[in-house]
C-alpha cells in the first residue's frame, strides 16, 4: 500500500540526515514561514486547530497543552521525550537517526510558539546513534544561524541542548523525565502542579514527544484544514505505527488515523507469515489491553480503540500470532515492569513484584489453582492507585489475557504443562 509519508518523508535520499541534504529537500522552510508570517500565537492558534494530540502515548491535544503555560513573565522550556522505551515502539528512534533535522525545526517552530529560549532533547540512554546524530544535527543548525541568537534576522533566539538519560523507562513519565534532567534519581513527581505550571528548574516547561514535535513543521507548511481532511474530527491527522511479530514486513508505517487495524497488518505489513494467523494484538505498545481477531476492524484512531477495550498508546503494534504462548508473554511484560518500577509507591513497587513472582510460578507448571484470583487480586490493588502511570500499565496485557486466554492459564495450573508447546521447568526441581 502507498503511503502519506510526510513525518517519514526523504527517508530513502543519501545523507538526509545531513544539514545542506535535508535544505536541499525543503528542510527548514517551515521555519522560515513561521518566523516570517506567524506570530507565536498564531502558531499555538494553528497547532489547536489541527487537532494535533500527544503521540507519547497519552493523546491529549497539544495546542491546549501549549495553552496551559501562565502568562507571568517566568522564563519558559521545552523538552522533548526521546526516551523511548515502551516495548513494541520504535517509531521515535527512526525518526531522530535517520532525520534529525525535522526534529530540530518542529523544536524551533514550537519554541517560537510557546516563546521559550531554551529547549532540550532527553534521548534514551539506549539511543547511543540518535543521541550522536541529534548532536551533529545541533550544531550544524548553529552553525547555518538557525539555532543561537536572531535566527533568521527575526529577532528570535534559541538555545538547543541534548541530554542523554541513563536508561530507566520510567524517566518516559515526564515528571521523571524533568527529575532526571535537573540530575536527580528518575522518580515521577506529585502532580498538581502539572509541568505547565511549575516543570524543569521549577519554571513553566512544555513536555512533547518526538512525534509529536515531528509533526510541527508540516502542519505550518500545509496549513491545518490539510491535517484535519485526514483521520477523524476527534482524531485527526498522520500516526506512525511501529508493527512487530510474525509479519512479513515488520517496520514503522506512518498512516492516517482511523485506518482499521487488518489494513495495518495485511496492507502495510505485508500479512502474516506464512502459516500463521493472529491470536492476539496488542495495539498500543506493552501497557495497553490486547485486542483478539474478532476486532481486527477497529479503527485505529484514539476513541475508537478505547471503545474495544485498548488503547492506541504510542502506536507499539504487536501482533501474537497462533504459536504464541499467552502465560509466557505475560509474565515476560509483567518481569519488566518490575525491574523498571522506580519503587517509589508500595502498590507498583509490591504489586509487580507479586505478579512476577505468580506468573513464573504458573509458567513454571506449579501454580495452584488460587493463582489466577491472586493475579486480579494484585492487579485491581495496583488500578488506579499509584504514583504514576507505570502500576496501570504493568497490569493492562495480562488482566485482558486473563480475560480472554484464561483456559491457557488454567491448563499451565491443572496439566502442569504448557499447551501451546514451550518448554514449562522441570518441577521436580523448582
């Protein structure tokens, strides 16, 4: 299938990543329309417009966002969340080693928008390329004048600094995120305040991802009637998919939203592989319900896979074929929910630890038959009742397999063996 590539545009031209390349292709002249015709209100007035909503997972509308900011003559940030660690997503990676730039000019774009003279790019420590490609894409735009002071003869100044994390997912929480980048332990904060109000350095901060700030520059272009004739009223506009499993062409896939989840997987990703069908989807990277072949119709837009039972979450598609064993991936999602609780709250900290500890038992072959109540038991005392958002999503895959695979838990509990054919432990020696 064709796509609308306009966030993975050029990503087949030779050194695009380079600073004359990406000019040569049209890089940058967003920025020049923005500072040349726009006013900053304008631009947040456009961004509101176009329905554009956070792609980090949460979906809320990033012009109100941009709105929140008091006007009280504090000085302002922007940070953009490159700390992309959600399981299944891989879509901010591609975007910021392969064309740094357009993340560089969304930075600038929005900057102006929110009026901040300092910005700052959180890599993921894992990102070791992209963290070097951001780098040298930095200080190329210094160098052209797009970056410093009175860029492009507008009167406008900004400062671009990356700042490589440690490697913990929780730092994706943007509270933890700011904890982190002021130099202290990545614990999410008490919220309210929100970052808006009181973010890095305790002074108003807008916390975007990646893809979001990447579709800064073309809205500018094109203007945002362009992005609304695309997705939904509520839902409108482009989202990359990153698409894993036994696909035949695994990869990201950049589409209009609502574009139902069998065209996804069938059209974009080339199918199954031979031989094998889908047992189960998980839409929206680890932390999101799954969806079972019955709803392979759902509309991928925000609301129409909140009314199936998921959510679309950073567009992290992962796609269980038939051979899959459901207890087995479980308590592989659950196990690294618990080594990335920062344990700063008893119910994530405790609650994961449990599962853990459950699931390995039942994978094991030697769970009893209370363990599947202890399992809900744990996970409705983590619902909605932690510091962040971590605890809710250790539980989102495996309350939906419990749910829909139970029969596969329970044979792992009553035949001490694993239907789907894995290897269970040898018991005797558990």
């Amino acid at each position: 299938m064709t796509q609308a590539r306009y966030l993975l545009r050029n990503q087949e031209i030779e050194d695009i990543d380079q600073f004359e390349v990406y000019r040569a292709h049209g890089g940058y002249d967003a920025l020049k329309k923005a500072l040349a015709e726009f006013e900053p209100e304008a631009v947040v007035d456009l961004v509101k417009r176009s329905g554009l909503r956070g792609r980090g997972g949460a979906g809320f509308p990033t012009g109100v966002k941009w709105g929140f900011l008091p006007k009280d003559g504090r000085p302002r940030y922007l940070v953009v969340n490159s700390d992309e660690a959600e399981p299944g997503t891989f879509k901010d990676r591609e975007l910021i080693e392969r064309n740094p730039h357009q993340l560089i000019e969304g930075m600038i774009i929005s900057s102006f928008a929110i009026q901040a003279r300092q910005a700052y790019i959180y890599c993921r420590g894992e990102f070791l390329r992209g963290y070097e490609q951001l780098s040298r894409a930095v200080q190329e735009a210094y160098a052209a004048g797009f970056l410093g002071d009175n860029i492009l003869d507008s009167g406008f100044a900004l400062d671009i600094f990356v700042y490589r994390g440690a490697g913990a997912y929780i730092c994706g929480e943007e509270s933890a995120l700011l904890e982190s980048l002021e130099g202290r332990r990545g614990n999410p904060r008490l919220k309210p305040p929100f970052p808006a109000v009181a973010g890095l350095y305790g002074m108003p901060t807008i916390v975007n991802n990646v893809e979001t700030i990447a579709n800064v520059p073309p809205i500018v272009t094109l203007g945002a009637e362009w992005y609304t004739s695309m997705g939904t009223e509520k839902s409108p506009g482009l989202k990359i998919m990153s698409v894993s499993g036994k696909v035949n062409r695994p990869g990201n896939y950049e589409i209009p939203l609502a574009t139902p989840l069998r065209a996804l997987i069938d059209d974009y990703a080339g199918g199954m592989q031979p031989g094998r069908s889908v047992k189960c989807v998980i839409p929206g990277g680890s932390s999101v319900p799954l969806l079972m072949p019955d709803q392979l119709d759902t509309p991928l837009d925000y609301e129409s896979v909140l009314q199936a039972g998921s959510m679309l979450g950073s567009g992290g598609c992962i796609v269980l074929d038939d051979t899959v064993c459901i207890v087995k991936a479980s308590h592989r999602l659950v196990k690294f929910y618990r080594e990335e609780s920062c344990g700063k709250c008893t119910p994530c900290r405790e609650g994961t630890y449990w599962m853990a500890d459950v699931l390995e038992r039942v994978e094991a072959g030697m769970g009893d038959e209370g363990d599947l109540a202890i399992l809900m038991d744990v996970a409705d005392n983590i619902n909605g009742k932690c510091f962040c958002p971590l605890g809710d999503a250790s539980i989102g895959f495996l309350v939906s397999a419990i749910r829909h695979f139970r029969d596969e838990f329970e044979a792992h509990v009553r035949e001490h063996s694993c239907p789907m054919g894995e290897k269970v432990y040898d018991t005797a020696n558990y």
